[in-house]
C-alpha cells in the first residue's frame, strides 16, 4: 500500500507512461503499471512529470520590495544597488519576513521547492540575515532555503564588510558570498576572493560569489576564483553567479579560462532574465547581451545552473517565481533552441541546479525525496515553450499547491469549442521524442 501513485506520466529523459509510487515521501517505484494500491492516486497521463524546480540564486531579502521608497529610473545595476542602500536601513525584520513568505507562496504554485538566496549582510544591523533565517526555519517544510553571505556594498568597500560577513556566518548562514568587481579596485577584488575562500575553508563552508557582473572585460575575478578554489581544496563547492564580463572577454583569454574553470569544478550560475535586462547598458549599438558563454561552458563540461535572481525588486520590476521563464529566456539569449539544447536547459533549471546547491537525494529514481510537479506539457521541450501552469506539486509525496489546466474555451462556428495548450498544439517534426 502506497501513499500516492502518479499515473502514466512522461519523464524529462523522454520516457513514456510510467507509474511514480510513493510511500513516507520517499519515491519507492518507478516504473510502467504499478497495480498496488495507494491512498492517493492521480492520473498524469500525457503529463510531464519532473523533479521540483530549484533556483540556485535569488535575493530573498530584496523581492516584492518593488517601488520602495521609489523605481529604478535608469534601469541599471548601480541604481539598482542604491536604491537598495536607501530601502535598507528603514526595512524592518516583520517586513522582510512577510515579503519573503508571499515570495515563498508563490514559488510553492509554480513547482519551485529549492532556493538558494543571498543574504545583505552590508548593513551592520544585519536585520536582513535574521529575517532571512527566520524565514529558512518556517518554509523548511516545503521548501529548502540556503542562505548566502552577500557583501552587496563590498567586502572591503563597506565600512563594516568584513566583520558583518563573519557576524553573519557565526548567527547560522550556510554559504560565503562575495563581489569582487564591486570593489574599489580590480586589487581589492583579488584580495576579497582570496580572503572570503579562506574563511570557506577554515569553516568548511560552500562558496557562492557575484563575479564579475560587469560589462568589463577586463574584469576577470573568475580567474582568481577558480585558482584560489584550486589552492584551498575546494573543488566543487564553488560556486560564480553571473560572469557576464566573459561575455565580453577576448576570445583567445577566455581559451584558456574556461579550462581553469573546469579544473576548479566551479559551478556556474548565469541569470539570463537579470543579465539581458541589466547588462550592455553602456553600449550605443550594438548592444552586447551580457549573458556568459553558457553553450561553450556546457561543453567544456562545467556545471551551469541557471537563476531567477530577482522578482519585483529594485533591480527587476518582472518575475513570476517560475524556472521556466528563465528557462525561456535562456533559450533565447545563449541561442539554444535545438532539441538537445532545450533538453540541457531543462536539466540547467533541475538537476544541474540541485547537484550547484548540493541538494542530497533529489532526482527521479528509487529512494529519491518524492519532490515533483506536474505539468500541463508533454514534455520538456513544450514545458519551456509553453510555461504551462504547474498541475500538482509535491513536496515528500504530499499534494501541497495545485493549478487547474489552463483551458481556453471557444466559440466559433465550425470550430472546437475548447483548446488545451499542452495538448493540442504538440508538434509532429521529425526526430521529436514521441
Ligand atoms: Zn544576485
């Protein structure tokens, strides 16, 4: 006798109704036709069923905050970070946590279980850091929150960077952030990586750093991480979010970075929503994109994770909590819109994501954590297409959100009276996984 049995749905790799039997939240068969009975059983036939989605960078401290005190006018990064610096010493704890639950609500409807967040710790106050800790202790049932130290003002740059970060790391934040290229000088940068994976090493702790999201491509922190990470053991544990100066990197450096990066096993983290709309805001035309070279990363064998980063905040005024608008624009920007490459984004917005933020016992097999969601999609490929609504999410085999299917219905002579997106508009093109 099971807790819950998903019915004949259709699995990320492609395969075609299969049974998900679940018992004490734990996936305990997967496979076609399981007849034993369950308390619980829903039909997903013609449904892609997945791993719950995982964000591995976001700024939790920040969202919802949209128009507080005022709007970004110039769109930028720099505005950006400044009108956070005038929103953060009148924000108070009650705020942030309850800002950070709506966020959470939302994120649960949209199949998105798993958050790394990075954590302000400029301001000495440090009501950020308790908030956020505060909020990783009430969503811990259905969502797994990881917190970053983020020296947002600079390690060295704010007046009281360094010992904030450690105050922070001591009160119970898992992971130690970083900016480099926000520093005072390329120098600066250099010495703020080396000392924050010393700290990591000493306590034993992930490194998660903003590097380089900057235009420059003289900016080249990711170098200095990736030989630090080499030099303190920490290989695979770290982690570059945005890297976007790569984008503008001369190519025959970047022929010799990309195999550094890959010896320091570092966990790259583009955040294509963020980094179309932020990035390439000094430029005339043409415009640069701003993204870092996802495809040729892929290939070079690094782990690449995308993130969602900002939802209605002073640096995104857009974001729905769903992977899969990231996943979306990922497609568009690093031009990956063959069937494989769609595959590999999918994989970027699951369980690439999962392995960057260490996440024990995720996946679609036997003994997993039964964290899932149904999709009204096929398959991946119409999943990403089509940012269907999220069907049923499960966290530990427990239904926790539903969405009914979005149904259009129509009234026009000689025509179907109603069209299920997911389902009647599947293309036929040749070598499509039927
Ligand atoms: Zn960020």
């Amino acid at each position: 006798m099971f807790d819950l049995i998903l019915k004949n749905g259709n699995l990320p790799d492609g395969r075609k109704g299969v049974d998900i039997a679940i018992r004490n939240g734990i996936i305990e068969a997967i496979e076609a036709n399981i007849t034993a009975e369950a308390a619980e059983t829903i039909d997903a036939t013609g449904r892609l069923v997945s791993t719950s989605f995982v964000d591995p960078h976001f700024h939790m401290d920040a969202t919802l905050s949209l128009g507080l005190p005022r709007m970004n006018v110039s769109g930028t990064l720099l505005e950006g970070i400044a009108l956070w610096g005038e929103l953060r010493p009148i924000v108070t704890k009650e705020e942030l946590v309850e800002r950070a639950l709506r966020y959470c609500d939302l994120a649960v409807t949209q199949g998105l279980l798993h958050i790394r967040s990075h954590v302000d710790t400029s301001d000495p106050r440090l009501v950020t850091v308790e908030a956020m800790i505060e909020v990783r202790e009430k969503v811990k049932p259905y969502i797994d929150l990881q917190l970053v130290a983020f020296p947002q003002d600079g390690y060295y740059r704010a007046a009281d960077g360094v010992a904030s970060l450690e105050r922070a790391l001591d009160m119970g934040v898992d992971i130690v952030g970083g900016i480099p290229h926000f520093e005072r000088t390329m120098e600066d940068g250099r010495l703020s990586v080396e000392a924050l994976c010393r700290i990591a090493a000493d306590r034993g702790l992930p490194v998660d750093m903003h590097c380089d999201e900057t235009d420059d491509p003289m900016s080249r922190h990711i170098e200095t991480l990736a030989a630090q990470t080499i030099r303190f053991g920490l290989q695979g544990r770290v982690a570059g979010s945005h890297l976007t100066s790569m984008h503008s990197m001369d190519n025959y450096y970047v022929s010799k970075l990309i195999p550094l990066m890959a010896e320091a096993e570092i966990n790259v983290i583009p955040n294509p929503l963020i980094n179309i709309m932020l990035q390439g805001r000094h430029d005339t035309y043409p415009k640069r994109r701003g993204m870092t070279r996802v495809k040729e990363l892929m290939a070079a064998g690094l782990n690449v994770s995308f993130g969602h980063d900002c939802v209605m905040d002073p640096w995104y005024s857009m974001g729905s909590g769903d992977m899969l608008e990231v996943g979306h624009m990922a497609i568009h920007v690093a031009q990956m819109a063959g069937l494989e490459d769609k595959r590999k984004i999918f994989d970027a917005l699951t369980v690439n994501s999962a392995r960057t933020m260490g996440l024990e016992n995720y996946g679609l097999a036997k003994g997993c954590n039964a964290d899932l969601v149904i999709l009204q999609a096929e398959d991946v490929y119409e999943a990403l297409r089509l940012k269907p609504n999220r069907l049923a999410v499960i966290r530990r085999g427990k239904v926790i959100a539903r969405t009914a299917p979005r149904i259009g219905e129509l009234f026009l002579d000689g025509r179907p009276s109603s069209i299920d997106g997911g389902r009647d508009f599947v293309p036929l093109y040749e070598g499509r996984p039927r």
